[in-house]
C-alpha cells in the first residue's frame, strides 16, 4: 500500500515539473492589455443597431456565466436603440404618442 502512494505522489510531482517546465518555456503567448475600467470589448453599432449585430454579439464569459456588465450594457444600448426607433416612428406617423409594444412576459398576458 506505501509502495502505490510512494509511485503517486512521485507522478505527481513528476506531472507538476513537466506542467512548469513546459509552461516556463512555451509561456501563454502574447498577453493583451487589460481594458480600461468601465469598458468592454463587446461592440455595438453607435447607430443602427441590426439583427446581425446582435446575432453576433459575445460575451466574456466568467465562473457563474457571462459577465453581468457586458450584459448589461448590451441591453441598454438596445434599448436606447428602440427607443429611438419608436420615436422616430411616432414622429413620422403624426407626433401622437407611441404604441406600447406587446410583451412576451407570461406575467403581462390575460
């Protein structure tokens, strides 16, 4: 039994020098800078925001899922992106104020 926990633990320490050696040698490649606080790398159009667009959005994704911020501000920016169109499409239709688009939410259907 000492002899198995003796060749263990001599593989793994064997593993754990070849895991350093190799990763001191070969490195991660080039590192990219941090970004600035408060940015993300996720983009969006400044206008005109398209289906396609969204369709090919990613996000950074983290331990518990994808980063809350990118997400966030993925939405706000579609949402200020509707609210624009929305606008737009009232001013054209007359000036009246705009139609409520229907939700999806289970919570709002009767």
């Amino acid at each position: 039994m000492l002899t198995v926990l003796l060749y263990l633990l001599i593989m793994v320490l064997v593993g754990g020098l070849l895991f350093f050696v190799a990763s001191t040698v070969f490195g991660r490649g080039e590192e990219l800078p941090r970004l600035p606080a408060g940015t993300t790398a996720t983009v969006l159009p400044a206008r005109g925001v398209t289906g396609s667009d969204v369709r090919s959005l990613r996000f950074q994704q983290t331990l518990r899922g994808y980063k809350a911020g990118e997400v966030d501000w993925a939405l706000d920016r579609l949402g200020r992106e509707i609210d624009s169109l929305r606008a737009q499409l009232a001013e054209r239709d007359g000036g009246g104020p705009p139609v409520p688009a229907p939700t999806d939410r289970p919570g709002d259907l009767e």
